[in-house]
C-alpha cells in the first residue's frame, strides 16, 4: 500500500505545471486593451518612420514577448509566416517596378534602383505590420479583450464577431491537422516531396471548409440558446481589472503617437 502511496506522489510531483497554474507575468497583469492600444500606436509610428524602426521594433517586441513566456511560439509563427511571405513580396516588388539605373537585365526581368527602393519600402512596411500584430496577439488574450470591451459599453455581438475572428485562423490550423491526421490514417502519403503535398492537400479542403461552416452554424446555434440576443443586464463570472497604471501607459502611448505625427508634419513641411 505505501509503495502505490508513494508511486502515486511521484507520478504526480513529476507532472509538469500547466499553464493555468503559472503566475501571470508582468505583461499578462497588463489590461489588453491598453496592450492592443499600444501595439497599435507603434505600428502607425513604424510605417511613419525610417527602416532603422524595424530593427529596434523586434528587438522591442522580442522582449516582450519573452517576459510574457511565449518567445518560442512567437519566432516558429516568424519564420514559418512572415519570412516567406516577406521574401515574396520583396522578389515581386523587386522585379515589377524598374526605371533606371538599371543593375541587371535578363528577358523580362530587370533589377533597377526604383525596384530596390520599392521593395525594401514595401517589405518593412509588411514586417511593421506583420510583426506588430504578431506581437498583440502573443501578449494579449483575445477572450479577455473582447471582455473588457463589454465592460466598456461594446455589444455583445460586436465583441464575438471581433472574437470569432481572432480565432478563425488558429481554427482552421487545428481542423487542418485533424483532417491531414485523417487522411493519414486511410493510407493517403502527405509527408512526401511538395507534389504529394499539394495532391494530399486537394482532397482536403472539401472537408475542411465544410467543417467550418458546421462549425459555425453550431456555434450560432450554441449563442442562441445561451441567450446571445436577449436584452438586459448581463452577468459574467470573468472581470478584467483597469488600473489606473493600465490606463496611464494607455494615454501615455496615444499622447506619444500624437506628438510623434505631430513632429513628422512639422518637419515635413519645412
């Protein structure tokens, strides 16, 4: 009897802590609408701003994200998402706008200075954009945003259809794997070269995007019956705090983007 005592205690002081027992971090304490406000600022700052805003934006960002305990996850998204896109839109940029001087010339591509210009110009405004986003999404909690903004007055309605597309995507990954596992299961190779890929990838997207839109009439379903369209007072069990340090660095980071817009206009019409 002891010994099972005792393999039950070690079974369970081995397990690993999930992350609902974890202490919130510095980041995650923070109210998300003043994380999501703030994102957003520095994103309207980076697309007014020099290339060299990119560089200290990551460095930023990377440390954020990293004191909120999601770095990992953050740079996997990074190079699997925003890298290839980001190199595609430099190549098509690149090779679509020419003038002169011109660098290099073979058939129907050129490589000119107007194309260099543009696509650095295009390819940084993406990765501010990209990487910005990125970052909200890695250091705020979507159900807790939409949540506050009911606190603050927003419908309901408004909130699930802000919440509902927060989460459209990481959905689709995760009914994607479901049914690549599936079709594994039946025999069908989706671990080859790129060809066997994309043939594994046709038969696929009919289950898929009818998943989606089942999912989604039950999920209408499962509102309406929880009372989603009633009027009234609503109770909820889930109250975000707003501290007046939350709302400090809220209008610390606006008054910071308007003094910045503000000093860009300036300068620009010297």
């Amino acid at each position: 009897m002891a010994t099972v005592r005792t393999m039950r205690k070690a079974r369970t002081t081995s397990q690993p802590i999930s992350d609902a027992t974890r202490k919130p971090t510095v980041i995650a304490r923070l109210n998300p609408l003043t994380k999501v406000v703030i994102g957003i600022c520095a994103i309207i700052a980076g697309l007014m701003s020099s290339y060299w805003y990119l560089a200290g934006f990551v460095v930023a960002g990377l440390i954020v994200v990293a004191l909120n305990h999601r770095l990992r996850g953050f740079l996997r998204l990074f190079v699997a998402g925003m890298v290839p896109t980001a190199l595609i839109i430099f190549v098509l940029d690149l090779i679509a706008v020419t003038g002169s001087p011109v660098y290099w010339h073979w058939a129907f591509l050129t490589i000119s200075q107007p194309g260099i210009d543009a696509a650095i110009h295009f390819t940084t405004r993406f990765l501010t954009i990209g990487i910005g986003v990125m970052i909200i999404m890695h250091v705020s909690d979507m159900r807790l945003f939409t949540r506050d903004l009911e606190q603050r007055g927003i419908s309901p309605r408004a909130t699930y259809v802000i919440l509902s597309t927060g989460l459209i995507l990481p959905q689709l990954v995760g009914r994607g794997a479901v049914i690549m596992d599936a079709q594994r299961a039946r025999g069908i190779e989706t671990d080859s070269n790129v060809l066997v890929r994309m043939r594994a990838l046709l038969p696929s997207a009919a289950p898929l995007i009818l998943s989606t839109l089942t999912g989604v009439a039950e999920r209408a379903a499962s509102l309406e019956a929880r009372g989603m369209t009633m009027t009234g007072p609503r109770t909820s069990l889930v109250q975000v705090p707003n501290t007046w340090i939350d709302q400090l660095l809220l209008w610390l980071a606006v008054a910071a983007l308007v003094i910045f817009i503000g000093v860009k206009v300036w300068l620009w019409t010297r």
